[in-house]
C-alpha cells in the first residue's frame, strides 16, 4: 500500500490536461493501486491521476462500496440533470451544490487495457463526471453557478498561503448541455 500526497488547489497539474494511457504495464499498474490506496485513505468517492502529481487519464472510484478505475474515459452524458452537493480532495472542507448530468455510460479500459463499460446513475455518475474534468484540467469550481462559485473562491483566498496563487476558473472545452457555465 502506497499512500501519496493529494495536490490542492493552486498546483498546476491540477489545471493540465492528462496524457492518454498507451503504455499497459507494471508501472500503470502501481499508480492505479496507489490511486485506490489514497482514495480509500482520504477517503474519498474518486480520485483522478493528476491529483497525485500524474499526468495521465486514470481515475479509481469508490462509491456504494463499489472500487474500480478507468483509464482513458469516454463518456455518454444523459439530459437528464442532478444538482446537489460535491466535494473534491484538492479543496478540502468544500462542498458546493453542482449540477451535473444524472446518469453517465463511460467507456475506457482497465489496467490490462482491456475493455471497460461503465453506466451509473447519481452519485457514482457524479464521481465519473468529476473524476473525468479532473483528467481534463477542469475543476468542480469550474462548474458551480455564480454566487457559488464566488463564495469558493473567497473561501480559497481566505485558505492560501502566502505564495500560493487563486486556481483561475475556466470553461470547461466539453459539451455541458447548460449546464454548469
């Protein structure tokens, strides 16, 4: 069990996008077990690459005791919408209410490179959803509404150190049919 750093907010490899997987072996391997390890220490509904410092499209999951990861993620987004809250290990003790879509059908591979299908509703379409814009240099900031996303970003200044600089927000480059900004 390898337990890693989770980079906060304001570390550029937060806002970069990753590196699709093309390379399936022992050193993938180990990032996807670390990933799980450092998710389900946090704990946490999912954690993506980049927030362990490694720019590459995988995110592990952990959601109604249901653990898995994928690997260069392909997503189907329903038009039906949720809104409620999120949260995110990068900004620790923020949780803003964010729409997202409320059912997801992902496709990707696994640690083998075998293929991986993926549908879930709610809370594990939300981590799929998250965990994916993280892959993206997204952030869930990126997707809140404009009292909310004021809000978080006061909280963010309130919570930096000196030298550290505001994450920018940005839009996201996919598709959000309305939703978010």
């Amino acid at each position: 069990m390898s337990i890693q750093n989770i980079r906060l907010f304001g570390d550029p490899v937060l806002r970069t996008p990753a590196d699709e997987v093309v390379t399936f072996d022992k050193e993938l391997r180990t990032l996807v077990k670390d990933l799980t390890d450092t998710m389900l220490d946090a704990p946490g509904a999912g954690l993506a690459a980049p927030q362990i410092g490694v720019g590459l499209r995988v995110f592990t999951y952990n959601v109604d005791g249901i653990v898995g990861h994928l690997i260069n993620p392909d997503l189907t987004l329903s038009e039906e919408e949720q809104f409620g809250p999120e949260g995110c290990l990068s900004f620790p003790g923020m949780k803003f209410d964010c729409r997202r879509a409320l059912s997801v059908v992902a496709r990707g591979v696994n640690q083998w490179g075998e293929p991986v299908f993926l549908e879930g509703s709610e809370l594990l379409a939300r981590a799929v959803q998250h965990e994916t814009d993280h892959l993206d240099g997204i952030l869930f900031i990126d997707r809140l509404d404009a009292v909310a996303r004021k809000e978080a970003m006061r909280m963010i200044r309130e919570a930096r150190t000196i030298g550290q600089a505001a994450p920018t927000v940005r839009v996201s480059p996919h598709a959000t049919f309305g939703r978010g900004l």
